[in-house]
C-alpha cells in the first residue's frame, strides 16, 4: 500500500508495521510504501493513526460496500430520496 506521495526519481522504501482491520482484527498482510525520507514527517504519522483507526480489509469492505447498496436500494423502493 502507498502512503503519501512518491515523485518521480525517489526512492521508494517498504516498511513492516502492524496493521489490522477495524472490524475483524484480522493482521493485514503486507507493508506500507513511502518515499525516502517521508516517514520521519509529522504528515506520516497523522496519515498512518488515520489510516490505522479507518482501516477494512477487503472482506469487510466488501461487506460495508453491499450493505450500503442494499439500503439504498430499499430507500428507494419506499420512496425516499
């Protein structure tokens, strides 16, 4: 997963931290991309705090995606905007 932006000609370098969903608690396989240098900024650590207290993994997203589907279609058919 990237993690802020990467220029062109930078150096990108992986790091390994402890990731799991919010919903599940399943560990998150993979690591975080940054560019050199980027995970030493104030910018980093409030995106990755964010990132860590909204994070889904794919089964939960996908569930949270067609429960959301789902009422809307029923809002719909009640008559609701």
């Amino acid at each position: 997963m990237i993690l802020g932006r990467i220029g062109e000609g930078q150096k990108r370098i992986r790091l390994e931290r402890e990731m799991r969903c919010t919903r599940c608690s399943k560990r998150v396989p993979g690591g975080i991309v940054v560019a050199d240098g980027f995970e030493k900024t104030g910018e980093f650590c409030r995106m990755l705090e964010d990132l860590r207290e909204t994070y889904l993994c794919g089964r939960c997203r996908d569930a949270k995606r067609v429960g959301e589907a789902a009422e809307r279609t029923r809002r719909t058919a009640d008559g609701a905007p």
